[in-house]
C-alpha cells in the first residue's frame, strides 16, 4: 500500500495567516509533507512570501497549492494574476480556481488565460466545481475545459461537491489521467441538504466536513477512478475540528492522525 502526497489544505486553518498555516505545517515532526496556502492580494507582501517559503523550505514541506482565484463577470481581474505569482513566490505547484461567471465561454477564456499566464511560471491551474458556483457539475466543467485554450487547464475533484451535485465515480475514468492535477479530500455524511439549500450546502463545505473513512461518501470509489498516485489537499474545513484544537499546530497534527488512519483504512482493500 502506498499512501499519496497529502497536503494540509488552507481551509482546515481559516482563521491564521498563511505564516501561521506554514508553520502549523512544519511544526508536526515527521508530519504533513505538504500544505496550501490561502492568499489574499490585499494583504500579501512580498515579506509573507519570503516567510512562508522559509518556513516550508526550513522543514522540507512543499506547498501543494494556493487559492483562491474566483472568476467574476466582466475583464480579467489583476489580482488573479496576483495570486498566481504569490503562488510561483512560495514555490506553489498549483492554483485553485472556481468562478461565479455564468458565461461558459468567458468562464474559459479567463482560464485560458491564467493558464498561460501561469505556464510561462511553472505552475498550474486547477477548476474546481460545486453547487454554489456558476460551474455547478462535474459535466459543465468538463464542457468548459474542452474549450479551446483550456488544454493545460486541471480539473479539481473535491469529493464533497463531487457527490452533492450528483456525479457518479464512474464518470471520472472516461477523464484523461493528465487533466488531474491534485484533488482534494475529505468525508461528509451519506446523506446532504437538499440541492436546492445553497445556504445549507455552504455550511456544509464551511464547517460539516468529517475525517477521512468517518462518513459515508463513496470515498473508495472516487480515489480508485482518479490516478493512483494523484497528490491530496486535505480539505476538512469542520467547525468541530476547529473548536477542539484551537492551536494551529495541535489541530494540523491532529487532522494528520485521522488522515493517516484514513487512508490506511480506505487503501487497504486495493492493497490486498
């Protein structure tokens, strides 16, 4: 059995900077081999770059990927470009994308042209869908990704969205193994709001998510679509979580634990 590069996604730390989630990463001894950082053009200088990748360098931990870019109507917006060289700053592998564009083919020419922005910088661009953003399905992503221009473009699997909005493991395979770049993962109960309580599918995303293996998303079904050895951003975004560890590293060193647990448990069958 061989586990993934995990990754201690931006989202398990909300309320820390992105120094304190570098540091929360590097702080586990032997511990979380990668993180993400969340960047906010706003208040990102070029001094939050050079501590985040002193701490990630300092104790070996790469940085998965930063987010989040959020495409809106209207022209190309320059903070998007921002995040991305935030992310070539920290030595990030990939950017997060969602958009809030109802327009497909704007949807991807904007991708089109972050992808080629962040080509020309090594890193790359990954779609994510769910029901609260204009790319509301697994099919509508891969129809805007199919786009000219799109070709570097990854799709972002978040297992959570990925069966709230009714897609089907088994979908995933008919998928070209490279338009996966990294995925995220973490467990929810079997059974979520209804499609039509976007406020409640946001509380859900925000702080319901459980540990891997701990609920009854087809988790087994999804990772054994997507390619064997694909990276994981853990993304348990969970008010329980964030309440019974307070302190950043306690709480980073905790969701190892159960992440470890896990995986050992949900890749066992495969491994048998």
């Amino acid at each position: 059995m061989t586990i993934p590069l995990v990754s201690l996604a931006s989202g398990v730390l909300p309320e820390f900077s992105p120094e304190q989630t570098a540091a929360a990463a590097a702080a586990v001894a032997a511990g979380w081999p990668a993180v993400g950082i969340w960047v906010d053009p706003a208040t990102w200088t070029a001094a939050t770059a050079a501590e985040v990748r002193s701490r990630t360098n300092d104790a070996g931990v790469a940085v998965l990927d930063v987010e989040v870019v959020w495409l809106k109507p209207g022209a190309d917006d320059p903070d998007h470009f921002r995040i991305i060289d935030a992310g070539v700053a920290v030595g990030a592998r990939n950017v997060l994308v969602v958009s809030s564009d109802p327009d497909p083919q704007a949807t991807a020419a904007k991708l089109g042209c972050l992808a080629d922005h962040a080509a020309q910088a090594g890193i790359r661009i990954s779609l994510e869908f769910a029901a609260f953003t204009e790319v509301r399905s697994l099919a509508a992503a891969c129809a805007i990704l199919d786009q000219p221009g799109c070709e570097q473009v990854g799709l972002l699997i978040d297992p959570l969205h990925f069966i709230r909005t009714g897609a089907l493991p088994d979908e995933l395979r008919a998928i070209a193994a490279d338009r996966f770049h990294y995925a995220q993962f973490c467990d929810a109960k079997a059974q979520g709001p209804s499609p039509d309580d976007v406020p409640a599918i946001i509380e859900e995303a925000l702080d319901l998510r459980l540990a891997i293996c701990a609920g009854g998303l087809p988790l087994g079904a999804i990772h054994g679509a997507l390619p064997h050895d694909l990276p994981l951003s853990i993304k348990l975004r969970s008010k329980a979580l964030r309440e019974a560890y307070p302190d950043p590293a306690d709480r980073a060193r905790a969701l190892l634990h159960s992440t470890r647990a896990g995986l050992t448990r949900l890749l066992l069958p495969a491994a048998a």
